[in-house]
C-alpha cells in the first residue's frame, strides 16, 4: 500500500528585496489568473473587431472603384467604336427618333448601320445601346449587338444620339451610365471623314 501524500501549504511574507512566493505542495506555482485571461481575451477581441470593420470597409471601397473603373472602361470602348465607325462611313449620319443609322461602304440599304436604345419591348432592354445592320431597325434588330449596358437617361434632358445645333455634320453621342450608386455621363463629337 503506497503511503498517503501529504500536502505542504506555506506563505511568505513581503519582505523588501525578496519576492513572494506561494506554494502548495513542492511544485512552484506561476501563471495568470482567470480574470486577467479573460481581460486579455476581450481586448484581444475588440482588437479584431475593430480590424475586420476596418477590412470590410476597406473591401467595399476597392469594389466600388473597381465597378466605376469596369463602366468608364465599357462607356470608353463603346463611345470610340461608335466614333471609328462614324468616322469611316461614306454619307452623312442620320438621326431618327433617338437613334442613328449610317451606311458603310459600299453603301445601300443593306449596309445601313443602326445605333439605337433599347425599348424594353422588341428593340431590346432599355439600359442597352445596340448595334444592328439592316434597312431598318426591324431588319438591324435581327443580327442586333450589345455595344454597352448600364445606360440611363441623361441627366442634360438631351437624347443620346444627336446632330450638333450648329453644324449638321457634326454629331453627338452622349452615354450616361449608372451602375449601384456609381454614375457617369461620358459625351463625344464625331463628324465622318469621308464626306
């Protein structure tokens, strides 16, 4: 039979020069109470808290630019191939009810070139600017092309295609885009070269 253990409590008092030291038992005994653990767990805590409000805001504000960025990169594309396209036509532009047609070479009907809005009806979503080729914008919608989304109606009160008041071969292309709480209206003059 093993013979019981015994337990040994001492205490020292402070002494000045000397540290105190509790015992119990023959092991020493050192370490962090319960209370200043958890102290230190809760400013640990707040600590992240305060750090993952401050990422979150930070992630939120880099997606925001970077959606801003993505629409001017989309409204610059589609407002300069629209341009070079103009540029390169061999009559006049035309503007008809918002939407503006030009025929490329070698000309005709067949080759009439369409930039319209959508209707949100059968001409398409209305937040889209396409692109068809046809006689007509009936014919144009069949082959019809996305050329830039997100569009809204400008805040100038001015349609989106237009010829300038004061020299009917100049023309304006005026694209307001809006995506979430981003907007931006981007507006360009064109004249065809080949004229």
């Amino acid at each position: 039979m093993k013979p019981a253990a015994t337990i040994i409590i001492t205490e020292s008092r402070a002494v000045p020069g000397k540290t105190t030291k509790q015992t119990l038992g023959n092991s020493s005994r050192f370490g962090f109470t319960l209370i200043e653990i958890m102290v230190s767990l809760t400013v640990i805590a707040l600590i992240f808290a305060s750090l993952g409000g401050v990422l979150v805001s930070i992630q939120r504000s880099w997606q925001k630019q970077r959606d801003m960025i993505d629409i001017l990169q989309d409204v610059r594309q589609a407002a300069g191939f629209m341009t070079n396209e103009i540029r390169s036509t061999n009559s006049n532009a035309n503007v008809v009810g918002g939407n503006m047609w030009f025929e490329l070479n070698p000309g005709g009907p067949a080759n009439r070139v369409w930039y319209w809005r959508g209707d949100d009806a059968a001409l398409g979503t209305i937040d889209i600017i396409y692109r068809g080729i046809g006689a007509a914008i009936g014919n144009a919608n069949t082959n019809r092309q996305e050329i830039v989304n997100f569009i809204v109606n400008n805040p100038s009160g001015n349609p989106i295609f237009q010829v300038h008041p004061a020299d009917n071969n100049l023309y304006i292309i005026e694209l307001s885009v809006q995506k979430n709480d981003q907007f931006y209206t981007l507006t360009t003059q064109v004249r065809a070269r080949n004229n």
